[in-house]
C-alpha cells in the first residue's frame, strides 16, 4: 500500500493545484488518459481552431452578399487535424513530461483509480492507495444511448465509425456524411464543423429546438436560422444501429413523442455517426458510492461552497472536488475557479493541521453568479445569468431591451439579417439578471455585461456613463440597454 499527502484524481483543471507549495509533500497525480483534460485534448480547444476553419469555408463560400466572387473548393481535413493537434499533442506530452520526470516529489498514477473507502483506493492493475487529503478533479464523459446494435465497447473504438467527441476530431479523413445526434453546444459545434468543411451533415434532435436549455427566444431565432443552413430534423431519435458491409453505418429512427406530426426519417446510411447528447459526471467511474460520497441524482459529487466533498451532508476531512465532476456548470472557466477555490482550502487545510480541521472563517467560497458561456457555431451564441423566463418566475420586475445587429452599423458592413442582443433587468433594482447574444463574435461582445453583472453595475449607467465605439459591433449590447424601459 502506498501512502500520500495528497492525491489528485484528473489533470484538466486539477492539473493546477499541484503548484511550489506542495513540494514539501508527498503527492500523486493520477490520469488514466490524456493529460490536460477534455478541454486541451477534445473540448474547448481543438474544437475552436476546427471552427475557426469552418468559419473561414463559409465565409468564402457566402461572400456573394458583399458583392464579392469567392468560393470554397474543399477542405484538406489531415492538414486541418495536424495543425490542430500538432499544438495539443505538443502541450499534452510537455504536462505528463513535467509531472512524471521534473518533480521528484510527485508520483503520476497513468490509472484509472476509485474509491474503497473515504481516503483509500485501489488502481486498475489492483494498487492500494491511500491519502491524507483528496482532490476529485475526474471531469465528465459522453452520455450514451441505450439503443438496439450500439455497442458501448465500439464507440470510440480504434477503427469505429461511431464516435464521440473524444475520438471524431481525430479520423484521417473529412467524411463525405455524417450524422449528429444532440441538439446542446457540443451537436451543434461539430454539425457547424462538419457543414462548413464540406461534408453532408444531418442533426438529429429529440424535440422540437435546438439549444433547448438556452432562453425561449434565443432558442427558437437559434434554431430558425441554423435549420436555414443545416439539414435538422427534428422530434426524433436513433432506434437502431448496425453496420453495413461497407463498414458504413444505418441508422433507423423513431418519434419521440415530443414533436407533433414529427415526421420520421427513412433509414440513413452515413460515413460517421457522432453522439453528443451531453455528458454524464464520472461519480460512478471512481466508485463514489464506495466512499460513502453523496452524489445528485445527476451523478454529480455533492460539494459545499468551500468545494469540500460531502457525505451524509458533511465535509468528508481533507477531500474536495471541483469540475465536470461536481459542478452544476460543465464549463471549463467554472472548473478554473473552482479549482482556484479548492487549492486555496486545501493549503488552508493543510496548515491547520489535521486532515478537515481548517477553520470555516479561514476558507475561500465559490462564486457561481454571473456564470457566462458560449456556443461557437453559426450563428455564435453567447449568455451569462438568468433566461427570461427564470427571470419572471424569480418574481423581478423584468424589463427587457433587445437591439438587432441589423439595426447598427456594423452589423450593417457584416450584412447580418439574424442576429441580436437581449438584456433582462429588475426594474426596481436596474440590475441586469441575464444577458443573450445571438450572432458574430457575441462571445467577446457579451463580456461588459459579465462586468457588469458581477460587479453590481446598474444597467442604465453601463449604458449611458462610458464610451462606446463607434461604429463597433458592442454598440448592439449598448442600444439593447438603452432599450431597457426602467419607467
């Protein structure tokens, strides 16, 4: 049995806690897969530089509305891949080298591991392990289907044609046809990905929206522009899954009883067929239950708000969590800042002493408001705070201002005819409770209202007591709060 100070379950954003101030320790860092995490091997990142790619094919494929004549020919997908993974594959290998060979302190455990008890575990090759202190950074994993001929063992499987978003960056060659299951950020990404590039893309989504989860009108204007350009159908699922003698793959459908007079697809037959239908926290993965951890009925480990694991409603003595695994938010800068959190309450553990006896005064809190995120397709959506919808259940004045990129000037140079911003504040307070962007680089031009939102800053003073650009694309975000009626 081998014994550490500390151990850290996952290297995404629990590859940070392990920084000068653990050199003293005896720690362990254990990673069965690629260091970095999703985000750098099959998230956030490379799913980014594809897109940017996509971007530039329809743009040069769509230019015909600036009185431009340019086309896009094709797109040399191994060209594509290898710049993109050249730079992750580089960062992966450069953060296991500087783990496994530059720290003589840390031990890496390249092993799935799980839990026998509160503060044991054992590795898959049957290694016992123990820790003072635990930090569960174990992420989250593609959600599949229960469906007649998919075998969860070939998804992702060297040679497969069925993939998650773990594996489909990776294949040697632009699919002539691809058939992409979800209707959440990661579907609609890679359905933009694969559009833009070239190959046939069908989106099959269970109910009648695509990015459901997102405010009701952002959801129906996203949807309406991206069936424009996409072949989507909708209140439907995959029913059945085999492969053909070619090595394709058939796919049969059914209704989902979700979408009146749905109209159910014919079998398709496609080059690659990828599922992203969400992502499912790994409680069960590292054996949670065997530690006597309390877990959500959505699989995620139950935290307080110093990120300290719970059991039985308790703090579980000098073990956090933090990420995919047990945040309400799979996004990437939560699990940063939740990272930053849990390291800040571990070192304060540490110098109390004993494993869970740090005082409460002496420990940083999570902060979960003002929670932004983005969905980087076509168009670009961007939103931080409460829908509309939540916003009137909440039982705030809501007031609401929207502006069209179409209605200013540098939407006028874009030729955007579908994009907008939308605010919604308090009427009595003049605080913002939500914001959605719809439209070009709405990512970057959400951010005033992220300061704002955590900062406090009444809505009509953003608008009105700085300067705005003129004629940037922000002047949309600074006419959606002049449109906020506070009388």
């Amino acid at each position: 049995m081998t014994h550490f100070d500390v151990l850290v379950i996952g290297t995404g954003s629990g590859n940070s806690i392990l920084d000068d101030r653990f050199s003293h320790l005896t720690v362990a860092i254990a990673e069965p897969h690629l260091f970095g995490g999703t985000c750098l091997n099959a998230g956030c990142i490379p799913t980014k530089m594809y897109v940017h790619a996509a971007d530039v094919a329809r743009q040069a494929a769509d230019s015909s509305r600036l009185g431009l004549t340019t086309s896009f020919d094709s797109a040399d997908w191994p060209a594509v891949r290898d710049r993109v993974f050249a730079r992750i594959d580089e960062i992966e290998a450069g953060g296991r080298r500087y783990r496994t060979h530059e720290l003589p302190n840390t031990t890496v455990i390249p092993e799935h591991v799980r839990f026998t008890g509160s503060h044991t575990l054992v590795t898959d090759s049957g290694e016992e392990i123990t820790a003072d202190r635990i930090v569960i950074a174990a992420g989250a994993a593609p959600a599949l289907p229960q469906v007649p001929g998919l075998d969860p063992a070939v998804v992702d499987a060297p040679g497969s044609r069925i993939h998650t978003s773990r594996t489909i960056m990776r294949i040697d060659d632009l699919p002539e046809s691809v058939l992409v299951v979800g209707s959440g950020y990661i579907a609609m990404e890679f359905a933009h990905i694969f559009t833009g590039l070239g190959a046939a893309t069908t989106v099959a989504a269970r109910g009648d929206r695509l990015l459901g989860a997102l405010d009701d009108e952002v959801s129906a204007r996203f949807t309406e522009a991206f069936a424009a350009d996409h072949d989507a159908r909708f209140g439907i699922e995959i029913a059945r899954v085999d492969s053909t003698e070619d090595g394709r793959v058939r796919v049969e459908f059914a209704a989902t009883g979700r979408v009146a007079d749905a109209v159910v697809p014919a079998p398709l037959t496609v080059d690659r067929l990828l599922l992203a239908m969400g992502r499912t926290p790994n409680s069960q993965g590292i054996d949670a239950a065997a530690a006597g951890i309390d877990v959500h009925p959505d699989g995620r480990i139950a935290v307080d708000a110093h990120q300290r694991v719970l059991a039985a409603g308790v703090p579980v003595p000098g073990v956090f969590a933090l990420g995919d695994i047990s945040s309400p938010f799979q996004l990437k800068h939560v699990a940063n800042h939740e990272a930053t959190i849990a390291q800040r309450n571990l070192l304060a553990d540490l110098a109390a002493g004993a494993p869970g006896t740090a005082r409460e005064g002496d420990l940083a809190t999570v902060r979960h408001d003002a929670v932004p995120a983005a969905v980087f397709t076509e168009p670009q959506v961007a939103t931080v705070g409460m829908t509309e919808e939540e916003a009137r259940e909440s039982g705030a004045q809501v007031v609401v201002g929207r502006r069209d990129y179409a209605g200013v000037a540098y939407g006028w140079a874009l030729e955007d005819r579908t994009g907008f911003a939308k605010v919604i504040a308090d009427r009595r307070t003049r605080r913002l409770l939500g914001a959605h962007i719809m439209g070009p680089e709405a990512s970057m031009i959400i951010q005033p209202l992220i300061q704002a939102m955590t900062f406090d800053q009444p809505a009509d003073q953003v608008a009105t007591s700085q300067y705005w650009i003129h004629p940037a694309l922000p002047e949309v975000v600074e006419n959606a709060l002049l449109d906020l009626d506070f009388s």
